[in-house]
C-alpha cells in the first residue's frame, strides 16, 4: 500500500447525500446540488467531503441556480468534525452569514431527507438570527 493510500479517509455514510436535493410548492423552491471532493489536510492525509451549492427562489423564477456556485456554498464537515457527518455549512448570500445545516436521511428512506438550518452553536449578541433560506423541509433526490 502507497503513503496516499494509507492517509486516505472516505467515510460511507456520504455517498448516501450525493446528488441533487428537492423541495417546490407552488410559492418557493429549494435545491442543494452535493458531489464529493478530495481534499488535501495540512497533516498530510487526504479528505472525501461533500461540497456543492444551494439554489432558493420564491415567487419568481424557478430555474436552476447554480451557476454562481460561489455565493451559494454549502459544504460537509467531516473535516472538522469526523461524528458529524451530517452536519454542513451553509453560505448565506443575502444575509451575509454562515449557518450550520443538518440534512439527515428519514426513516427506511435513501430518497428523503430532513433540512434543518440553525445558527453555529456558541453565537452570542444581538445579531439576526433569521436566514434567507428555508431552515426546515423535506427534500426529495432527484439525482
């Protein structure tokens, strides 16, 4: 086995959300588009995270917003938390924030997941605690 090989870690649990996430009604729609990516650690050792981007749009327009994929990031953090493998940061773009957002597969289910997105633990003082996104669905895989 080479040097790579052996600082190499991918946990399983993370092909599970890999692929394209849905919610729509007739007023709003919110997507996540996640794909796994290899990461390099300072340490040396080599990462498979989840990374992509979110689309949210509201009474307007409903096609696919990923093409400003920088303002949109959401990533898995594995990285930083290795029994968090469900945990994600979100990217507010309007809000100009950060959130932590849970995705976590429903009950005997590999097609809906549970979205929950809160402020990082630890914030205190006055600041706005609201997102421009929605904080808790049902999104169905639709890739």
């Amino acid at each position: 086995m080479n040097k790579q090989a052996e600082q190499y870690f991918e946990p399983a649990e993370l092909k599970k959300y890999e692929g394209e996430w849905i919610y729509a009604d007739s007023i709003q729609t919110f997507k996540i588009n996640l794909k796994k990516q290899v990461r390099k650690t300072a340490q040396g050792a080599y990462l498979t995270e989840l990374y992509g981007n979110y689309c949210y749009s509201k009474n307007e327009n409903k096609e696919s917003c990923f093409i400003n994929e920088k303002d949109t990031t959401i990533s898995n953090a594995t990285t930083l938390f290795f029994n968090k493998k469900d945990l994600f940061f979100l990217k507010d773009r309007i809000k100009e924030k950060r959130g932590e957002g849970f995705l976590k597969l429903l009950p005997n289910s590999t097609e809906e997941v549970e979205w929950y997105l809160r402020n990082p633990e630890g914030m205190i003082g006055d600041f706005d605690q609201s997102f421009s996104v929605p904080t808790k669905l049902i999104l169905k895989k639709v890739k």
